[in-house]
C-alpha cells in the first residue's frame, strides 16, 4: 500500500470549473481548507508501513508502542482513526484533555513529544507535522495514555517485585473500538479499573487541595515527651487539633489546648485509620505518624493506584472471595459484592514474607496434623532434641516417614482447622493457640502462613449454604482429635494483596505500615 491522501474536495467537475474562477482568497481559503487544530478540512488519510517505520525513526521514543499500533490501523483497514472531514474526531480532543489531567490519575509520566503533540491541538502555532504523523501522533497517545492509566507497570517487573496475583488483560484495539462507537460516555473506569482506584484517585484530590492550602504543620513535642491524656493542655495539642480537622477525623477545629472530649473523638478515629489499636492516650508514636509530610501520603496514595491498575476488575464480580491484605493484618470474606466476615490475621514476618498471590480455596481440614516444614525441623526443632529428648512428646509432634508432624489438639500449631488452597507456595489460612497476637497493633509473625483470628466463624460461613454442615457439626470436627478432610463443593477465589492505603466501606482512607518495605522501590518507578 503506498502512502496517498485522497482529497474529497468536491461532488462534480463543474463545481470545480466554477470554484477557480473565484477570487485569489477564496481560491486560496478552497484549496487549503484548515481547522481550527490546523489539520486540513477533507481529507482522509491512509496509513501504510512505510509511513509507520518512518514514524517510528523520527520518534524513537514511543517505538515500544509499534506493534500495537500495527494492530490497531490493521483493525481500521490502514485508514485514519482521528481525523475525518471535519478534522479531528471527537475523542481525539477529549483524549488531548484527559492526557492535560493526567496527574489527577496519580501517573507522574510525560509524553515523549509533547511539543509537537501540542501542536496539533493549538491554531496559533505552526506545526511541521504532516497530516499522516498528526494522525500517528494521535495513535501514540492513545496508546501511552491507555498504558499508563489502564495498565501500568509491565508485567515483568511487578512479578520481580513478588506480585504474583494475576495481571488484567487489555487488548488496546477493542478498547479503542468500544470507545469510538460512543465518544461522548467514553470508557468507564468501573470497566477497566478495580473500584479501589476511584476511591483512592478522590483521595488524591482531596490531599492535594491540602497540600496546595499549605499542607499540615509538624507537630512539635519536647525530647521527653511521653503522652498526652484527655484533660492535658498544651501548645502541641492545638496542633494536633488543626491535623485532625485537616484529615477529616475532627468536624470543626476549636484550636483550643486542652484534650477535651470533642477532640478524644478525633484521636479514636485517627487510630483506627491508621492502625493503631484503640484508645485516648496519644503517644510519641502516633505524633511521628502525624508528622508524616503531605507529600508522602500522597506519593502513598499514588503507589496503591498503581496496584490498582493490575487488578482485573472482574474479581469483584466473582459471586464469592476471600481477600488478604497483608499491611492491614485483616481478611475480608466477600459475598455478592458484600462483606460477609472479617478477621484479623497475623502474617508472616519480615525473613518469611506472606507472599502475594492468589489460589482457590478447595478443602477444609478440620482437627488438622501440622506437617512441620524442613526448614524448621533444621532451624528449630531438631536442635531443641539435642537440648531436650523429650522435646518431640512435650510439643504433642511425632515423627512420620522421616519428616515431623505435630497431632491434633488445641495446642496444634494450626489450632482446630485449616483452610487449603493448594499452592506452590505452601500458604494457608488457619487457626492458630497464640490467639493473644491478634491484639498487637504489628502482626506479622508466622513463617509465611496466614493465622485467622476467627477461623470458627469462616468455617460457618463458608459452609453455610451447604446441609452436611450445621454450626453444631463443624464445631465437634475442630474438637474430635482425629483429622477430617471435607473437599468443597465449589472452589472459593482467595487473593493475598499487598495495600499500604485504602478506602473502605464507610468512605475513608486507612493508612498502614509498609510492612515489607515495598512502597518505596514502587515509587521510585512511578517517580522515574
């Protein structure tokens, strides 16, 4: 296919004849018609390789974006997707605008050529773009757009980063199609993006507006600053009032210096958000944490969007999951799109990292073994015999076809149930004896596993449209002594994330430790 322009000028010849007798001007505003983004009025244009490899060689920068390109002009039989008579289409100009907003979408990325991009769209200035680059100009930003906001991150490096859950799929050609056929609605977020990333992206925009307003004060205490309990009065304590109003967790400031009770309803709410256990007394602790700059917890806000953009919206339809995140120490089951139980959970610690992933949950084991892995038989246990020979008996463990297990009881590692979603990884849910961990404000403390602090009640309620199990039953399994296996009839989807902020269900945003010290080296990509 070669390179052409076909002009659509006029309907006959005699037309023609009769337009160049007209004046000079107007013979010259007819055969050069222009809109007001400069491209030429009539005209369609077709799109062959030559002109994309030639493309390519003057923008060397967006070559990453060929072979979709490819895809998409094949799609549309190598004619123009942006221009048409008038000019440019009407999602063309609508896509320049949505690019100008980008930073509202948490992407901190420019495109290569923004330059020339502009000129496309501005009538006051000259551009050397010939009409075919204009259109493939278009193409390209479409594409990075889409990849940034839709996307993110490839693949291959967020699986280097130990994000195992599986990444959406989104085909850039039918996305496009689906967006041509109705301009005006465009692509609906709810489509192509976890409903998480909306909450956050409000959020962005709200801590933004702080930061734009001055951002927050850091709240200065002496060296020896111990605590302040309501019915404390100090200068501190005005401030930590203004920080409260700034985040939502106060209504009004007073900016009064005493811990009064209206301010003890701030501090509870503050807690809570930010994963501190309940209480009034506000500690050394908690004033660092309020004195985390604006600037961070927007760049926080940021990295969990991008989380966000690889997580297939379809999850949320699945009829019934279960869902992990490990900053927040808490497990979340899901039943048409509701949250049916929660749990805390103690996850595993910094040398034995819960790993991020997904499974399907097909069998309970109720009075479970422990079949310690050999990593602790070496580490742990076997140096325990040399110190005690009678280490085996006393841990209730035995030995079984050269490997240990520890038999069932309450004293059980696993406690009274497990929940299985075989996996490489060896990961489960599962009860647990230590149940005083779950009141610790850091729980990660397992070898990789994920202890539920309600394992009774997720039993029930996974099994709760099922007759063979009533409460009364699963209760005698846990306790009988004697391991007993129950397959499920229907396979429950179990994703194990990784989400220092969040929106929940009452509307606000909770902070969380970066327990595995991911956000940073993330940031650093979004920020490169």
């Amino acid at each position: 296919m070669k390179k052409h322009l076909v002009l659509l000028v006029c309907a006959s010849l005699g037309f023609w004849i009769v337009a160049t007798s007209c004046n000079s001007k107007k013979e010259a505003e007819f055969s050069n018609p222009t809109t007001k983004t400069g491209a030429l009025k009539y005209i369609v244009v077709s799109i062959d390789s030559i002109a994309i490899v030639d493309f390519y060689e003057k923008y060397p920068e967006l070559k990453s974006y060929q072979e979709d390109l490819q895809k998409l002009y094949a799609k549309h039989q190598f004619k123009s997707i942006w221009h048409d008579k008038q000019g440019i289409v009407e999602f063309g100009n609508t896509l320049f605008a949505k690019y100008e907003s980008l930073e509202d979408e948490g992407v901190k990325a420019q495109f290569p050529y923004e330059k020339d991009l502009e000129t496309i769209f501005n009538s006051d200035s000259d551009t050397n773009l010939s009409v075919e680059n204009a259109e493939l100009m278009l193409s390209n930003l479409y594409l990075f757009y889409a990849d940034k906001v839709y996307k993110g991150i490839p693949e291959k490096v967020t699986k280097q980063m130990g994000w195992l859950l599986p990444r959406k799929e989104i085909a850039f050609t039918s996305l496009l199609d689906s967006i041509l056929l109705n301009p005006k609605k465009g692509v609906q977020d709810d489509a192509l993006l976890f409903s998480q990333y909306a909450k956050l992206r409000v959020f962005l925009k709200k801590y933004r507006d702080i930061e734009t307003k001055g951002g927050w004060d850091s709240i200065a205490v002496p060296a020896d600053f111990k605590s302040f309990k309501p019915g404390d009065s100090a200068q501190a304590i005005r401030q930590i009032r203004n920080h409260l109003f700034l985040t939502d967790d106060l209504k009004s400031d007073s900016k009064s210096v005493v811990y009064d009770a209206d301010m003890q309803i701030g501090v509870t709410q503050y807690f809570g958000r930010n994963g501190f256990k309940d209480g009034t007394k506000i500690l050394p602790k908690h004033i660092d944490e309020m004195n985390v700059p604006i600037g961070e917890r927007i760049k926080q806000i940021m990295v969990n969007m991008e989380r966000c953009r690889w997580i297939d919206p379809k999850l949320e339809k699945a009829p019934e999951y279960i869902v992990v995140n490990i900053p927040s120490y808490n497990l979340y089951f899901k039943r048409d799109g509701k949250t049916v139980l929660s749990s805390a959970v103690v996850v595993g610690k910094e040398m034995n990292k819960t790993v991020i992933f997904s499974g399907k949950m097909s069998y309970i084991v109720f009075s479970p073994y422990w079949n310690v892995p050999t990593s602790i038989i070496n580490k742990e246990i076997k140096p325990g015999i040399v110190k005690n020979p009678n280490y085996l008996s006393q841990h209730n463990m035995e030995w079984n076809n050269g490997q240990v297990r520890q038999k069932p009881g309450e004293k059980n590692s696993l406690g009274l149930v497990k929940f299985m979603f075989p996996n490489s990884n060896n990961i489960y849910l599962h009860d647990t004896p230590s149940k005083g961990l779950f009141a610790n404000e850091v729980r990660a403390y397992s070898h990789g596993c994920i202890r539920v602090a309600k394992p009774r009640e997720l039993a029930i309620k996974i099994l709760e449209n099922d007759k063979a199990w009533t409460p009364e039953k699963i209760d005698e399994a846990m306790h009988r002594g004697k391991e007993n296996i129950y397959v499920l009839k229907n396979k429950i989807p179990v994703y194990i994330g990784y989400f220092t902020a969040w929106v929940r269900d009452d509307g606000q945003i909770y902070f969380f430790k970066d327990v595995y010290e991911r956000d940073q080296r993330l940031a650093e990509l979004i920020y490169e």
